[in-house]
C-alpha cells in the first residue's frame, strides 16, 4: 500500500459575497480589501459566494479581476438549484461549494432608513461586495487573544502586537501589523509585519509545528521549515529576506 489517503478537511478561505453582478463592484472590493493587507492576501484562496445575485459577468472577466490582485480563484458557492450558473461554473473549469452559502453567514438586522439615507447618493450607498474575514480591534501596544485559536479562525491584529495565550490550531490564521507571539503551539498559519511589510516584525512562539509563517511579506510554507527548529521554543525574524531562528534552549542557529 502507498499509504495515501483521501480525507474530507476543514480549511480557512476567503469568501467574496457579491450583492452586485457589476465586475467594478467587484474590482473595488478586492481593492479596498487588499490596500491595507496586500501581503496578507497575497495567493490567498478565494471562493465567491453569489447567493445575492441574480446571475454573474464572464467568468473569465472575473479571473482577470482576481489575478490582478492576487487572489487564487477556487470556486463559487451559494449557487442553489440555478442549473444554468452552475453549467457556466463547471465548463469555466471551477467546482461548486454550496456549504458556503450566504445563509451561513449573519445577517444584520434592518434598520429603519433615516432622512439621510434615503437622499444618500451612490457613492454613500452601503458597499455592494463585501470580503468576509475575522477582524479583531486593536487595543493599546498589544492585542491580547485568551485561549486557543481554533480551526477556522481568523485574528487580526490591527495597529498593533498580537499575543495568543494559548495554541493556534491548524487551520487557524493569525496575522498582526508588528510582532506575534504565541505561548502555545503554533500549527496554524502566522503572517506578522503585515502593515507595509515591516520586516524588522518577528514570531515567537513555543512550540513551532507551523502550516505557514510570513514576515514583512516573505512567506515560507511549513513543510519547507527546519526540521532542526521543528517542535522548539524560537524566535523567528528575518535578515537579508531569508529567516532566521533562535532556539531559546539552544545556541543561536
């Protein structure tokens, strides 16, 4: 036997829900999203859910949209029974992934529309594309997560440090402008220095087990780390853009 196998997993994407077929709509969503975040969202999967919509551009127009901001394109969800979207779905080459419909996701309560807003011209209207992820405040020098970060979760960190007492899963995204550290395991995925690719950031944590760590927008996946520097208590920082480790039980490496 090879010893390979085929399992069903739970991983973490991004999912772009459409409330507006107009391929500018769509631009200017990725757009807004990545300004900030481009190292974040750098080859990041995309999944778009059009549940709200009533039909969707040329695919392939839409590809062209996600390449240029460097999204990978996955698939499409929230679909239904609309045979006809899911015949051009396939034939683009993309599969279905319904169990990432709209209704999964909160829906805010309606607010009744105040004088204002009924004279609000387009450009004040509510956003028409919305990019779902995770999104935690800052608060002061250091955001403070209690506990572990489950499979599935996103943190941000914005403005500041992240500080996770506890492990992050696999599965799991933290990301923070400056430094991370994790008291526990990290398995998930940690992206630190994301704002404007501050490189002087750094990751520790203690025990580095790693599915992908990225400093100041230089990523390595975690099959490509260490194996000396695998399951220890380190440091990560970066110099001359390569990664650099320090073993807090053992002499710099």
């Amino acid at each position: 036997m090879s010893g390979n196998e085929v399992r069903t997993q739970t991983l973490p994407f991004t999912c772009l829900f459409l409330r507006s077929a107009n391929l500018g709509d769509i631009e200017r969503a990725l757009d807004e999203k990545t300004q900030a975040y481009k190292s974040y969202f750098y080859n990041s999967a995309l999944i778009i859910n059009i549940q709200e919509v009533d039909d969707i551009p040329d695919i392939a127009e839409i590809r062209k949209i996600t390449d240029k901001y460097n999204f990978i394109l996955v698939g499409f969800s929230g679909v239904n029974d609309r045979n006809d979207i899911k015949v051009r779905i396939f034939n683009a080459g993309y599969p279905v992934f319904n169990a990432l419909g709209a209704r999964d996701v909160p829906q805010p309560q309606a607010a009744a529309p105040s004088a204002s807003a009924a004279s609000a011209t387009p450009a004040q209207a509510e956003p028409q594309v919305k990019v779902v992820t995770q999104v935690v405040s800052s608060c002061g020098n250091t955001k403070v997560v209690e506990g572990n970060v489950r499979s599935g979760t996103e943190i941000r960190a914005a403005g500041c440090s992240l500080l996770v007492k506890g492990d992050v899963s696999n599965g799991a995204v933290v990301y923070a402008d400056y430094d991370i550290t994790v008291l526990g395991a990290l398995r998930g995925k940690a992206l630190a220095g994301v704002r404007d690719e501050n490189e002087d950031a750094h990751i520790v944590c203690m025990n580095l087990d790693a599915e992908l760590i990225s400093i100041g927008g230089i990523y390595k996946p975690g099959d490509a780390i260490e194996p000396q520097f695998r399951h220890k208590a380190v440091q990560i920082s970066l110099e001359n853009n390569k990664f650099k480790y320090f073993d807090f039980k053992e002499k710099e490496k």
